[in-house]
DNA sequence: CCATAAACGAGACGGTACGTCTTGTCTTTCT
DNA sequence: AGAAAGACAAGACGTACCGTCTCGTTTATGG
C-alpha cells in the first residue's frame, strides 16, 4: 500500500528515483538561472520564492524541485554559472593576482578590484544572500566556502608562497592564515556593515599586515 | 508583485496609536525573550516562527506584534537581555581586556575566551541567526553592529591605544583598524566555515598581525 | 520533535483542535457558499476548485479547510442552505404533498413538480454533483440521502399511509417501498439518462404502480 | 478561464495523425485493462490515476493517452472487455432472462441473481465508478447506459413483451417504461444508499409492480 | 531478410490544484 | 486598555497528476 521508501527517508515523502540527468532541459535550466539570479537583485532574497522564479522563467516548479532542493542551491549554482560565464565572456583567465615582484603593490591592485566587485549589485545580491544563508546553514555555508570562497583564497596562498621565496614574506608564516589578515577585515566590513570600504582602507590593510603593528626594532 | 508599502503603513492598515509603555506586561515579555531564544537553539532560527514563539510564551501573537516588528527583532531584544542579564548574574564587569603590561599575551588570552564563547550554544545560535539575518538585511546588520559588535570592538580600541602609549603599538597606527587584523579572521571562520578556530589560531593571528608578515630586515 | 497527534491521526497531519464556531464569520460562510453553487453551475463540478470557491468568495483557503473537509462537503451545505433559503424566501412549508382525496391526481402534480425542478440548472447542478460523488463515496452518500433525499421520501410515505386510510392502497403495502415504484424510474433516468423526462412519462408511472402491469381479474 | 479549443487541435498542438490500429499492442492492452481494474477495485476510483494505471501496467502514460482520452474511457473499455471475458469464459448465453412461463417467478429469479452481482466487489468497483462519472459527465453517461445498461434492459423488454402475448401484462402497457418499476428501484438503493438490498426487497418489488398498490375492488 | 516506420517504455516538461503552514491583521472576551 | 485566544485573507510551501513532448528501443510488416 505504502510506495517503497528508502533507509533515511522521512514518512509520507516517496522515494524518488534520481532523474536522468541526460534529459535535462538545458534551457529550462538557464531560464531558471536567470530568473533566481534577477530576482534577488530586484526583489531581495528573503522575498525571492521557487513559485516566484518557477513563474519567472516560465517553468514547472517541479522542475526546480527535480533538480534542487532549496532556494539557496538553485540561487548557488545560478551564481557559480554567472562566475564561469564571466569567465568565458571575457576569455581572461579566472582572475589570478599579479606578480609584477612589488607585493604589496600586487595586493593593493587586488584587493580594490575586490572592492569594486564588491559593489556592483549583480555580484552582490546573490553573494550576501549565499553567505547569509551560509551562516545559518553549516552544510551550505561550506558548499559556498568550498565553491566559491577558497578558489580566490588558494589564489593569495600562491602569491604569498611566491613572495616567500622572494624572501618578502617570512618563511615561518603560514600563507593560508596570513591571507586573513587583509581579507577577513574586508570580508567583515562588506558582510556586517562594521565599516566603510574604501581603496584606502584596503590599502591600509596590507600595510598593516605586511609591517604589523609593532614597532621595527632593529 | 510585490506590495510597496507607504512609510509607515500600507492602506487599509489602521494607524494604531503607539502602545502605552507603562501598561506592559514584564511577564510576556520574559516569556517570550526565553521562547525565542529556546526556539532558535532547539529548531535554528529559520524554523523559529512567530507563532511558535507565542504559542510556547503563552501569549499571543499580537502581543509580539504590538512590541516587535520582526522575529529578528524579538530575537535582537532576547540576546541583548541575555547579555546583560549574564553581567548581572555573574557581577563581573561586562568584560574588559586585561592590561598586564604585554599586549600580545592580552590579546591572546582575550581571543581565546572569544573561542570558548563562540562555542556555547547558547550564544552560537542566536548569535548566529542576527548575524544572517543583518547579512541580508541591512537596517538589522547595523543595529546588531551598533548594540553588540562595536561596544566590544570598542574594548579592543581603548587597550591597543593603551600600547601605543606605552611604545607597543606604532603610533601612525589605526587602533579601529588595527583591530580587525586578528578579530575579523576569526569571525570569518566563525560565521563562514572558512577555516578550524582553536587558541593555536587565535594566537598565531596575534604574532603575525603585531609583528608583520614581512622579514625585519632587508 | 513532532506534533502532538491524536490516536487516528495519520503521519505528518497535525491534530488541529476543533475551531470555535462561535466566532466564525458568517460572512465567508455565505460567500462560500455562493461561490461554490455559482462554479459548479457554471464550470461544472469536476473543475470547481477549493482554490476556485475560495478565490471567488474572497476568503483564504484554509477558512475553508478549517470548516470543511472537501468539496463535496462544501456543496452539499450550500445546497442544503440553498434549499432551506427558498423556503424562507417563498414563506412555504418545505413543500408537501396534496392531499385532494384523489391519490394518483396528487402524486402526479407532486411529480409534474419534480420534473420542473430536475431541470432547473439552479438545482440540477449542485445535486447532480452531490448524487455522482455519493456514488463513490458512501460516508457522502449516506449524508446525502440522510439530510436531502430522506426528508422529500417521507412525505410520500405520509401521503401513502394516509391513502391507505382512506382504502386506496392495499394495507398489506409497505409505503416506503411502494413510493419507489415511481419515484425511482424518474430518479434513474434523470441520474443515467436512461430515458426522456415528461410529465406524460411521470403520469404513466403512477398509474402503472397503482394499478399494476397485471391484468385486473375480478 | 478555460481554454477554447479550435476542431481538432488548438495551436502549438500537433495534429497526430490517428494510430495504426493494426499495429496496436494487445499485450499493453491487457495490461491496461487489468490495472485499471485492479485499481479501481484496491484504491477507488477517484485515487486511480492515469499515471498509476501505467505504471502498474508496465506501460508508458503516452500509450494510455495513444487510445483513450481520459481515466473513465478506459475503465469503460476495461468494464465491457471484462463482462464480454466472463461470457466467453463461462461459455453461457449473455445472460438471458428464464422463460418459465410464470412471470413473476422468473423476474424475482433475474432480480435476485443482479442482487448478488451488484455485491460482487469485481462488478461493484468499477460499475459504481462508471456511473458516478456517468452522473456528471453526460456524454460518457449516455455512453454507458448504451454499451451497458441498456443491453440488460432489453432482455426484460422482450420478457415482458412474451408475457403480454400469453396474457400475462396488460397489453397498453409500455414494457419499457413498466420494467423501471422494480429494475429501478433496486437501481436506485444499490447507487444512492437509499435502502438495503435483498431478496425479499427484490420479490416485493415484483408483486408490487405486477399487481399495483391500489386494491383490486372498491 | 532486412529496412523502416509505427508503437512502445520511459520520463522530463509546463501547468494546476492539492492540503498545510505561517504571516500580519482583526475581533472577541476576559481581567 | 492590555492581553490571550484564535479566526481571517493572503500566499508560499512541497507533492501529485495532468496531458504533451521528446527520447531511444522494440516489433512487425512490406519492399
């Protein structure tokens, strides 16, 4: 009588099989993209709802829940599919950072690069929405750090890992941490509104972490 | 789609005549600051309705309509309560950085019962759940900024000025700013999953913030 | 974890209490019902919708799920209304059968009556939905017949024993079973469309069961 | 609110050309016919769907939709192919009614035998579904009074039409309209709940209908 | 005896409605 | 007048089916 269920399922939800990935309708898939990316900008996350880009793009909201199970997957995968599409429109590399030999010059040029993604609202709608969503949801805050975060993060390592063999960073400093020290601040201020952003505030950053705030004793 | 609201209130909402403080109920009150934050610990805070904070106060909803705006505002209330309700029970100061002479050692001790903290649930969850929602909505992220964030920002401010005067810290030195080298690192790995927190991290963050990354000499 | 559930309750439906009818609005309760008759007769009742009746009565869905527990149940109370409405309206008795002295004459303008009224789309409709759905659901159809059917049966039974009285049906007879001799053909072939309705039709029934298929033999 | 559609088929919808009738799966049918069957007798009508059908079947949906146009057609085709298998199987006439020459003992004797195939949970299901969608939908009502019920009545038609001849039935009486006197009675209790079923409610119903309910002499 | 065209199983799709849940407002009743 | 209680309009949730539409895969002649 009952439908057959599998071990860890919840009751009255049937089993669903996995659905056949190699019928997927891909534009069925981008029009949802769209949709959910759209609708974050316009109308915000906590009022973007699956009716709503179900409705947008034209689309069963079956659809959506074959293929994802929340709003916040669909609106990560819309935003890691804008991020790869940068990428091939512009034909650039994924954004590495510079190594012209002068580091803090080459963190300085990142970081307001940074800055200004920061502040252009097709990024940042989605992204605030991701983190937010994130802090309140371990498994999906680390799909988004795994995703999204630690790519451009591994980016700094590199470079940091190229200035110690430089000699302009000690050898002793953990390249992983030391990034924080430039980042996080920023990271903090764009996510909680614990201050401005500025080039010159990111500026300073890099000095203070690359001199530390102690006195140079010699 | 989406309702625009006039300022105040839509049409057809009666403008009810702000309620009379002095008549309120510091029972209901109560009851519901220890509902919510119960709630949020035992369900997370996106499971946390308004209707089941009242229903397990023993009030109802309208009473939370009549004082609150928002589940995040009950919320917001209930933590600051709980705050200064700790103060009280405990009689401490509502703590302040040690000023034993050596920074380092301060800031590190500081740090990690800031780790310890972050760990209870009792404040994890709720904390947690205002800073995702002040994320996403910005009015809330600076009110939660302003009356919890800064005021112990502000600690950090007061005891790096504190070394400045005594040599410690450079005197062209930021305190503001400076203090995000090592307290936004370990937000972030708070709130996004972005990395382990222990002491051995908290303590790495203060040597490489005060001393630099960059070798002494050339 | 789980919503307290009473002992039949099946799994995940949560065990509402009984709402309290003394403050139900009698508002919707007339505009449900209108809306529901309005539907079924012009869209029919396999496509009349709770969405439907509640979007056209102006009324959220679940003041109709609190009320009523499906459809049917919906029309068949508007139906009853309906009915006990016109009798109100028309200041009638709810409609007797006359009592002339001259049986067959009195059964067939009872019946010519029952012929109008069976066309009357005001009446077919509802009841006619009413009569499918109570084919398939017998807890439904047992309510149909109990507050509908049954009362309309008795005055027959009435008038029948009062012809018994007066000698003009055997007394062997058993009135409830003798009224079905010529209500149940009309029943059938309005129900089935197993046959043309007419008063012609409705007069021949009477005076074939009064009189018999058999010859008379003295 | 409800879409018109042109003849054949509204814009956007291919215009299928008819099936190859002689290329037809006979194995699908079967199936078919057994699930819908099986269905309607396990779960009800109203919970057999199209899509269950096919499953249960083996079957794609599209194959179900191929030849019939909706869930009642093909229970109708499923309920016919059923009736003519029992005929072929038992290898008797298509039920005929017995010509004795005692009218009354052979109508109570064909009354009695329906009395037990209406309580035939085989015959009951899907016999009660048809008509319960005949009831609302009329184009398939007349379908089934045509294909099903009026097969049946035609046997008693031709019993009563040999009983006038011997003198038995009054010769104005119309035996179409006379057999309604005890067949639809017993119809209408079987559909519409309105009374129990019996033998000895079938035998009055004959005597009934064959001698009238008025007394022979005044 | 193979070529080919249909019917077929499977199932994704755009939709509609389901029945449930929560929101924020309103009303009733009690204190 | 504030509060508990809870009905109400609104609308999103996640599920079930609808009927349509591809996809390969049988299968069944007819060239």
């Amino acid at each position: 009588m009952a439908a057959q269920k599998s071990a860890q399922n919840s009751p009255g939800k049937i089993d669903h099989p996995a659905p056949n990935t190699t019928r997927r309708s891909e534009k069925s898939r981008r029009a949802i993209y769209d949709a959910a990316l759209a609708l974050v900008v316009e109308v915000g996350y906590p009022r973007t709802t699956i009716e709503g880009i179900a409705a947008r793009a034209g689309v069963g909201k079956q659809t959506i829940y074959r293929w994802w199970s929340s709003k916040a997957e669909v609106l990560m995968e819309a935003f890691l599919d804008l991020g790869e599409q940068s990428v091939r429109d512009s034909g650039l590399e994924p954004y590495a950072i510079p190594d012209t030999g002068d580091l803090a010059a080459d963190l300085k040029a990142v970081l307001r690069a940074t800055v200004d993604e920061l502040k252009d609202p097709r990024f940042e709608a989605p992204s605030r929405a991701l983190a937010a969503e994130g802090v309140v949801n371990e498994q999906l805050g680390r799909e988004f750090v795994t995703k999204l975060l630690e790519p451009s993060l591994q980016l700094y390592v590199d470079r940091l890992r190229s200035a110690q063999e430089a000699g302009d960073v000690r050898p002793e400093i953990d390249p992983r941490i030391a990034l924080e020290l430039f980042v996080s601040p920023l990271a903090q201020r764009w996510l909680q509104y614990t201050g401005p952003i500025s080039y010159e505030y990111t500026d300073t950053l890099v000095d203070y972490a690359l001199h530390g705030l102690a006195p140079r004793t010699r």
